[in-house]
C-alpha cells in the first residue's frame, strides 16, 4: 500500500471535552443516535488510587481490517491508494456481523439500517481541508492524523484496543 | 460526487508529503495540520458554495470569546471552525463551540416579544411588537421610580458577559446600585485576594511550575479551547507535578499525579491546617514576611488551633497526607495553586481563599517564576473607554443597597455596588430593608441559577413586575409580565470584544430569525425611551463602539477591516510587583487602598474595623458530617454539585441535540461501594433526599469519587425535543439541585462575601 492514512492518539493529553466527537457530528450533519467518533472515561484503580483514562475513537482504518474480513457481502474495503476502509452502502444489508468483529464499536447503525461509519472525511465533497474537523479542533493535539508505515499504524491499533479493555 | 475536490484534496496532501510534512507522531508544534486560517476558511467555504464570516464564539462564559469561522450556505448558519489567528483557542474549539448551529436555531428560541395575559407562572402570553413590549416596561419603570424610588429596580446578573458593563449602565443611568450578582462566582475569589494580596494572582505562572495545586477548580468544562487547559496538558507533559484538590476525579485529574479527595466545603479547614504545618516547621519565606507581610506573629498563634489532626476530621483527607502537600509546596521554589469555583460555594469561602492566599505568600510563591502572579498579562493596546458610570457612585448610593453582596464598606467592589443575586429576590418576600418592584433577568434563570428555588417561586409569584431578556425560553419565563427575545451573538454584529492583547469586530453571521434585537439594543432602546438618550448614545451601538474606541485611535469601521482583529504587542512580564500592587487603591467610594499597611494582610484590619474577624476562621456547611453529626443517621451523604460540565454551560444548552446525545439524563455520581450498600446498579434511577427536599436522578457508579459523597450536575430542568426528553419539575421530583440547600441566613452563607452553601447531606434510594 503506497499511503497509509490513519488516526493516532495521546492519552496523556486528552482532557475529554468531546470537541471531536462534536466537530465530527456537526461537519458530517451525523444523525442522532449515531456516533462516528465516541470519546470513553477508562477508570483505573481503587479508591482513594484511582485515575481516569481519556480514549478518542473512531473506525480505526485497520491495517487488517476485520469487519472488511467478516462482512458476508464484502461491502466493506480497505482502498489501496489511501489505507481507508470504505463501506459500500448498496451492498450492506444491516446484518451487524461488522459491528460483532469490530474491537472498537466504530460501526453504526441509523435509520436506515445500513452500516455507516467514519471515511475520514476524504469522500465528502463538503471538506476540502486537510485534515478532518475531529482533529482541527482538538484543544490539546491530542488526536493527530497523518500518512503512517504498516508497522506504526498496527501498534495504534494496539494501543488503543489495550486502553479500551482496561 | 465531489470527485473534482477530493482531487484538490488529494493534491495537497501529495504535495504535503513531498515537503516531507505529515507524518503521524510528528513533535507537537510540527505537525503540519493546523486548524482554519482566514485563507483556508474562504477556500474551503468558496468549494462547497458557502460563506464564512469570522465572529466570535457565544456558546460558554464568563466572556469567553473564542475566535471562529462561522459557515453559512444560503443564508443559513451551517457550522464553525476554530480560527487559527484567534490567540483565545489557537484554532481548537470545544463542543459547545462545534454545536452552536443547533443552539441558534433550537426550537426553544423566542421569536417576538410576549406580555403575560394570565396568571403568573401560568405560562399565557401574548404577542406584542419591540415598541409596545418596550413602552411598557417603560411606563412600568417610571411609576415605580416617581413611587419606590429607583432603587425598586434590580438586574439578575449573567455569568459575565460584555453587556455586563451595558447592564451596570442602565441601573446607574436610572438610580439603582441593585446588581444582583451570583454570590457563587470569581467575585468571592477576587474579594479576598484582593483584601489579602492587593490583587487576585489568578495567572499560574504554568510555563515554569515546578508543582502545581489544583484546588477546587475545573479547566476543562468551561473553555476548553483555551490557553488553561494548553497550560494544564503542557505543564503535565514537562513533568511538572500536578496535585488535585476536589472531592471526585474529573478528566484534569485523570492526569494529575495526585488526588486528594476533599470533602464538599472543606477547604477552608484544609488550607488552614497547611498553615499549621507550614507556620510550625518554619518552612516560610522569612525575608519576604519580614518586609512585606503584615501580622504574622498572630497569624502563628492563630493557626495553633488547627493542627492536621483537626482537618482531618472535617475534611476526610489523612492528617500525613495534609503535612505532605504543604510541606511539598512550600519546599518547593517553584509552585503555584491555581484555585477555583469550587471554593466559592460554600460559608468559610472567603476564609478559604484568605488562609490560601497567605499560604502563598508566606511561603515565598507570591509573583515570583512558577508561582502566582500578581496582575494580568499586558501588552501595548491602549484601554477603551468603558461604558460602566463609575464615577457617579457615591456613599448614598451604596446605603441604598437591597443586600449587598460584601459589606457596604467595601462597596463598590471591582465590577460595581452589588446586591447578591439571591438576597434580592428574598428582599421581594421579607420587603426588608425594601422589596424590589421590578426585576430584570437578562440572560440568567433564577429559578435553576441560584439556590432556595422554593423560596424563589414564592417571590417570582409575588414580585410586581418581571422582565425576561434572553434568546431563548427560560425555566423562569412562565412568571414573566414581559418577555424579550433577543439575538444570539451569530445575529449581531457588536459588540467588539477583547482578550488579552487581541481586539476584534463581532461580525453578523446570520439575519435574527424573528422580530427582535440584540441585548445592547434593547438597553439603549429602554434607555432612550426612560429619557437617559444622552447615556445611551442616542440609541446606536455603532456610537456606542466609536466612542469606546477612541483611545485606540479607531473606529469600528476601521476595526472591522481586520477580519480576524488586531494583537497589541505584549509587554514582558515582571516578577516582584510588591511595590507597586500592595499600594492599589481598592474601588471603594474612599479609594482606601486594598492593604491599609502596604503589606500582605495576613492580620486583616479592614475586616476587623468592619466588625469581621481578622483572621481566617473556618465555619462549618449549614449541614455537614463534622457539624451537624445528628442528621447523618437519616442523612448519611453529603451532596454537592458541579457547576458546569463538558457539553453544558451552566444551565442552559440541554435543548440542543448534539450535547445532549453525549449527557442525556440527570446523574448522580455515586461511589460504587456506597451503591452496592444500597442495591443500586449502574443507570438505576434514584431518589435523593435532604432535609430541604428530594430529586430524582440517573445514578452513575463512579469509582472516582469520595464513598461519603454524592455530586450531581447543576442546571437540569428543559427538555430536548428532538430526543424525546420532556422538561424536569423545577422543585421536588426534579433534577434541579438548587432545592436541596438551606438558604437559612445565618448558615448558608459567607458572613462576609455571601457565598451560598452548596452542601448538604443526603439519603440516596433506588426509585
């Protein structure tokens, strides 16, 4: 794959504000109910030893992708020119099989059934810039986006499924 | 579709990756992606046919001020960006910020002035024009003037906002010193400092902290984009060592190194027992107490009475634990305790910050490197003339105070003569030492902003006559004789506004949907109508906006030919002001200065010629564990509430969607220990009860908060439509906090900067 593009996150700069989650919605006009980027308070430890953790996740874009894998009616792809998992929405049949596969809860379902997502903002015609609103508008930098190697792009992944499971 | 500007969008990002830009985990600062420029702003606009219009953002406060680019397409406000150039949030933007479309346009907007056509809190109106709905508060106004006297007139304070000033104008173009403000917010802090230090060293000097004490404040929920937080998450980075004072653990304290778990309105005992430590084990500045404080000597035998020992009973933190942070701070060189709101609710508030202030002082932390500095940052722009009427205060005007929110000695304060915001709405019921006759609530909603709903109804239904000036419904509008909507600041184009060294045009974003104005329109409209035209500019604005920019040798013409304003040179900072702050006059009618001696007032002799006690003292919640140890069998929790959250502003914003969808319902947060002793699971809905009444919320199993304490979010009362969510009752079975406190006068408040008490203790069971 020539370009890779991905998310990457820093936890120790996320203060939770959902500035992304909003900028998300309102850039994309995200329905109701359905949250392409979701921020999540991880708790650490006991009381009086006990911290939260900040987690800012959307469709990772796997490097291997398992809805892509699970999908029956493979309407779902990884595009080779850009590393970003697309979702054919004429091919979808709201079966959730995706959602079951996915270790990041980034499917979503709407009114109409059908799978949706985030694309990154590339296919939307309305966001010529370069980088999605979820991460201009980040207070802190603490969600970054850019072209990443394979091997960059996998230990994100881990990353972020590791402080999910906490 | 769109395939020709994706292509656009492909190119730079090529063209980004053969500079070698964009590489993810690059060092923060080189990250190539960067938020909206006015250039960006036009370009990405111009390609999906929209317009944006730079402006500033409305959706939090006090005057917050964010710089945006806000998008409309055909007319219609569509979304926003952070505006890069803005120094304010640097091209972020908060939640708030991303959804103020939805607000703009929510369903609870108010169209056209309304007259009350039946009984008070009965919600009947009548759709009246601008002129008639300000005819008659005119008329109204000038009867009651000619019968009561102007003091008969008070204004229910916003948080702050720039018409603030308009709102101060008004009242003293008419008469009346009765501004009734919060008594819960940033003034409390600002009095005792100022009476301490000679100035509020709100400004941590973050940059060069080596520890930092965040103490009962919360960076993150209001104002998010801006430089705090930037400050906060830096100053972590750097590995500066960050220690939390408040009772649950918030996201600020997700990152902090330390949590003390405190209880609700116990500061003031905390800060007094660091005091203790600190005076016992010497670990003061002794040069710096020599020359420039005033009183020690009695200051150490004072605090004799308040060992670890002591606090640690009221407090709930452990005696060795109180020992270490002070000894921590006040060993260390560079350290700064940045305080907040939390302090500010409670009776021992203006003790808290007092013992805290002199913490600061004694120990060698005062307007020196990583410390607390005295004085905001400056920088070469030129002040404009403010629209506040100072200079025709005098004593008779303070004597006529309703309930001043500080002593009358020390009125005016900083922003003004004060009454406290609930004081006056209590003068309505006891009529002493006078009731108000009318009161104007612009942008506030008694009924959820302060505490003692019950009693609040009780005078709304008595008071004669209520005036309602905001952009949308209220939880009090149904008591309203008139009501006026007005534009959202997307609909305007003024005020200017000014943060820090940088100055800008307010730009009108959208035409106002419905037969209204701005809030600065209607006070110079009710102004010129009253007859004080000559202080209202003749009822413009623009006049308005000239005549306070003339010291800036600029009009707003002029201005507003800087889309994204104009940023004054900063003046580099000084340390060790001493000389000059401790010598301020302070704004009283006297111009006494703060510090009557020109030292740090740690034996206060203001306070004592004003019959105060002149050192700080602490003084127990109206109900509390370690004060009212009889009530804790059938109430065995204390209760207090956050003030603001990351998707709401105060008590308003529950109306739009896209917030809402994040913070649905009305939680507690409830340790899961203290639950699971009560069979409550996570999402159970859950009565509270207090001896002043009983709400009914969501509960949340919150391993981050102390076992002996419940908090829930202030504000709750309007529904959202567009969710299904029906509006809350405003008393007992609602979500609305305020009921739950005593307002008993001689508890519930500061003795001296009437602070209210957000404590109480409670029961919790499952509905």
């Amino acid at each position: 794959m020539s370009t890779q593009y991905g998310f990457s996150f820093a936890k120790e700069r996320c203060v939770q504000c959902f500035g992304c989650e909003v900028a998300c919605k309102s850039w994309r006009e995200g329905e109701l109910g359905v949250r392409w980027r979701r921020v999540y308070n991880i708790w650490q430890g006991r009381y009086p030893k006990v911290k939260n953790l900040s987690a800012s996740v959307s469709c990772m874009h796997c490097a291997d992708p398992a809805c892509a894998k699970a999908c029956p009616e493979q309407a779902i792809q990884k595009r080779a020119e850009d590393g970003i998992v697309v979702v054919d929405r004429s091919k979808c049949t709201g079966c959730k099989t995706c959602l079951k596969a996915c270790t990041f809860g980034a499917p979503q379902f709407g009114a109409d059934g059908k799978m949706q997502k985030c694309d990154m903002c590339l296919n939307d015609s309305d966001l010529s810039k370069e980088s999605p609103p979820c991460i201009e508008t980040c207070p802190t930098k603490a969600l970054q986006f850019g072209k990443m190697e394979q091997k960059e792009k996998i230990t994100i992944e881990q990353d972020i499924q590791k402080l999910m499971a906490m | 579709m769109g395939e020709k500007k994706n292509q656009w969008l492909l190119d730079r990002r090529a063209f980004l990756k053969a500079t070698g830009a964009g590489m993810a985990g690059a060092a923060i600062g080189a990250f190539p992606f960067e938020s909206f420029t006015l250039d960006e702003a036009m370009a990405v606009a111009a390609k999906a046919d929209e317009t944006a219009v730079p402006t500033l953002c409305a959706m939090c406060g006090p005057a917050a001020n964010c710089g945006v680019y806000a998008f409309t397409k055909n007319g219609r406000f569509t979304k926003v960006a952070g505006m890069k150039e803005s120094p304010a949030n640097n091209g972020s933007l908060c939640p708030k910020g991303q959804a103020s479309p939805q607000w703009v346009y929510s369903r609870e907007r108010l169209k056209y002035p309304l007259k009350r056509v039946g009984k008070k809190g009965e919600g009947k109106f009548q759709k009246i024009t601008w002129n008639e709905a300000i005819e008659i508060i005119a008329d109204t106004l000038k009867r009651q003037k000619q019968k009561y006297g102007p003091e008969s007139l008070g204004m229910l304070s916003p948080a702050r906002r720039t018409y603030s000033e308009y709102l101060y104008r008004f009242l003293i173009a008419h008469g009346s010193p009765n501004y009734g403000h919060s008594g819960i917010c940033v003034m409390q802090r600002a009095f005792a400092f100022m009476y301490t230090l000679g100035d509020w060293p709100r400004i941590v000097d973050y940059g060069k902290s080596d520890v930092i004490l965040i103490w009962g404040r919360q960076p993150i929920y209001s104002g998010p984009a801006q430089e705090g937080v930037r400050a906060y998450v830096n100053a972590k980075a750097r590995g500066a060592k960050i220690i939390a004072i408040k009772p649950t653990v918030e996201p600020d304290v997700g990152l902090a190194d330390e949590w003390v778990p405190i209880r609700p309105g116990t500061d003031a005992a905390l800060a007094l027992a660091m005091l203790n430590v600190v005076v016992n084990e010497n670990l003061i500045d002794k040069a710096f107490v020599e020359q420039w404080c005033y009183g020690y000597d009695q200051l150490k035998e004072h605090v004799q009475k308040y060992p670890p020992t002591w606090a640690e009973k009221i407090t709930g933190i452990p005696s060795e634990q109180i020992t270490e942070i002070a000894r921590i701070y006040a060993t260390t060189k560079q350290a700064g305790i940045d305080t907040g709101n939390g302090l500010e609710h409670t009776p021992s508030s203006n003790d808290a910050f007092r013992a805290i202030a002199i913490l600061i002082a004694i120990t060698g932390h005062l307007d020196r490197p990583g410390g607390n500095l005295l004085g905001p940052p400056l920088s070469k722009m030129p002040r404009p003339k403010s629209v506040h009427l100072t200079e025709r205060y005098t004593q008779e005007w303070v004597d006529k105070l309703v309930y001043p929110e500080f002593p009358k000695p020390f009125q005016p304060f900083v922003e003004g003569t004060s009454s406290a915001y609930y004081g006056m709405l209590e003068s309505v019921l006891t009529e002493k030492p006078y009731p108000m006759r009318t009161i104007i609530a612009p942008g506030s909603q008694a009924l959820v902003s302060t505490r003692g709903s019950k009693r609040v109804v009780e005078a709304l239904k008595k008071l004669e006559f209520y005036v309602v000036v905001d952009v949308a419904r209220t939880a009090d509008m149904p008591y309203a004789d008139i009501v006026i909507p007005t534009s959202t600041p997307y609909e305007m184009d003024h005020p200017f506004e000014i943060r820090g060294n940088w100055i800008m045009a307010r730009n009108r974003v959208i035409q106002p949907l419905g037969d209204y104005k701005s809030i600065y329109e209607f006070l110079c409209d009710l102004g010129v109508k009253m007859g004080y035209g000559a202080d209202f500019w003749g009822g413009s604005m623009e006049a308005s906006m000239n005549d306070q920019l003339k010291p800036l040798g600029m009009t707003i013409d002029e201005l507003r030919k800087h889309p994204t304003g104009i940023k004054y040179e900063p003046v580099p900072r000084t340390y060790e002001t001493y000389e000059k702050v401790f010598k301020r006059k302070s704004p009283r009618i006297s111009g006494a200065p703060f510090l009557p001696q020109g030292k740090v007032a740690i034996y206060n002799t203001s306070f004592k010629e004003a019959g105060f006690p002149p050192l700080p003292e602490w003084k127990e919640p109206p109900e509390s564990i370690t004060g009212t140890p009889e009530l804790t069998k059938k109430y065995p929790l204390i209760l207090s509430d956050y003030h603001t959250s990351s998707v709401y502003t105060a008590s308003w914003q529950r109306d739009v969607p896209y917030l809402r969808e994040i913070l649905p319902y009305p939680t507690v947060h409830i340790h899961p220990d203290t639950a699971s002793e009560r069979g409550i699971k996570n999402g159970d809905w859950v009565r509270i009860e207090s001896p002043h009444g009983w709400i009914k919320v969501k509960a949340e199993l919150y391993p981050g908060i102390r076992p002996d304490t419940v908090m829930v979010l202030h504000g709750w009362w309007q529904g959202c439509k567009e969710l299904g969510f029906k509006d809350l009752p405003l008393l007992d079975g609602g979500a609305n906090v305020n009921i739950m406190y005593s307002v008993d006068r001689e508890k519930a408040f500061d003795p001296l900067v009437t602070a209210m008490a957000s404590q109480t203790l409670v029961q919790v069971r499952k509905v």
